[in-house]
C-alpha cells in the first residue's frame, strides 16, 4: 500500500464524519481485534492507540489520525478484504503502523497499562 493511499485515509475530516468513525470504531473495534489478533505483530500498540483516541486529553488532531486509522480496521471490506485468510489485514496494518508511528509520543504509559489489562482479561475470557 502505497504512502498517497494511507495519506487520504488518514487525512483529517469534519468534526461529524470524526463522530461517525467514533462510532464504528467503538461498535467493531473489540471483534476486529479477536479477528485480527493472530495477523496483527502490533496488537498491544493497536490497543493502547485505541485507549488514545477515546481520550480527551488526547489532542484532537492526533485523536482523528488514530478514529481514521481504527476505523479503516474496522471496515469488512476495505482495500484488501479481511477475510481473505492471511492477507486481508495488511493494508490495516500498513494504515495503523504509519497512523501509531506519526502519533506515538502522544501514547501514554496510561493507554498502554489499559492496553496490556484488556488483551490479558481478553485471553483470560477465551483460554
């Protein structure tokens, strides 16, 4: 996936399509990751950029770059489908990697923490 594609993906938007991505991403987050969890080498980083963008110390800008990215991972049919068994999360991946490097100094040891509790009690339900 190439660096124009995930600019336009993650190129900021109005304050009511941000609320809409809010939504889908809250609505499909935890059952994308489920999905994704064995695709995804990232996958606590993922959760602590989750743990970001709901926060409203977050700032806004960075707060839209990561709605934009969990959003696009939350969509069944985006670029590459995901559930085309070992491709179909590339192309999110391509998206939340560059989305979490632009934003990383903003990921708090806070998010992190909320990150590690919520896989760890997420395994702990299905082992």
């Amino acid at each position: 996936m190439d660096d124009v594609k995930i600019g336009e993906i993650l190129e900021p938007v109005g304050s009511g399509e941000n609320r809409r991505r809010e939504q889908r991403v809250r609505a499909g987050f935890w059952r994308t990751v489920k999905k994704a969890a064995r695709q995804v080498p990232f996958m606590e980083e993922l959760v602590a950029g989750y743990y970001c963008a709901l926060d409203n110390d977050t700032p806004p800008r960075v707060r839209g770059v990561l709605i934009a990215a969990l959003a696009y991972f939350v969509l069944p049919f985006d670029l590459v489908p995901d559930f085309l068994l070992g491709f179909g999360f590339t192309d999110d991946m391509a998206v939340l990697a560059a989305a979490l490097n632009a934003v990383r100094r903003h990921i708090t040891p806070a998010h992190r923490l909320a990150a590690k509790k919520a896989l760890s009690e997420n395994a702990a339900d299905h082992a």
